[in-house]
C-alpha cells in the first residue's frame, strides 16, 4: 500500500469565521472514518504562529521563505483511486479544494 499526503495552503480556506467550527466537526468526523478504516497515519496543522527555518548540513539555521501552511494528513491505501476518494471527502469537509500527492517508496521508512 501507498502513502498520500492529502493537504491544503490556509489561504485557499475562505470560510467565515461563525462556520469555522462546523468545518473543524466534518474534517474531524472523515479523520475519525479513515482511522476507523485503518487507513489514518497521522495529520495536523501547521503552526503558522511558529517561523520556519532552514537547517543547513554544518548546523546553522536561517529563516525559510517559502510557505508550508495550512492542515494536512497522511493516509496509507492500497490505490490511488481511494486516495482520491479521501481527498474529496475532505475537501467537502474543509470547504477548500485539497492536494494529493502520493509518497515515493522507501523500504527503510
């Protein structure tokens, strides 16, 4: 089976501020089937309170520019076609289009 990483930027979630729990209840409720499905590896948001920063090979730290924003989940599945279908359930859920994006694999992760 296959990693996807289902995500989305926080500037494509246009929802207004009374509906923000509603939508936090459904992409809670398809998180939940997919866990009870056994599909669920892990998610979150970013916290965009927190800066990134780049870790250079010699240990030093400088400020990263590009942005990673936005909530995001891991599901493990046997086809692309049901990562798909995952997708699209939380896009309903978040009210905002989501990226899929499929795991290259690794036998040593």
């Amino acid at each position: 089976m296959a990693k996807y990483l289902i995500s989305f930027p926080s500037a494509t979630m246009v929802v207004a501020d009374a509906d923000l729990p509603a939508v936090a209840e459904a992409s809670h409720e398809v998180i939940r089937e997919a866990k009870a499905a056994g599909v669920y590896v892990f998610g979150g948001g970013i916290d965009e309170r927190v800066a990134p920063v780049l870790v250079h090979a010699d240990g030093s730290v400088t400020p990263e520019t590009s942005r990673l924003d936005g909530g995001f989940c891991v599901l493990e599945v046997p086809s692309r076609a049901e990562a798909e279908g995952w997708a699209a359930r939380l896009a309903a859920a978040c009210r905002t289009p989501q990226e899929l994006r499929q795991f290259g694999y690794d036998p040593e992760s």
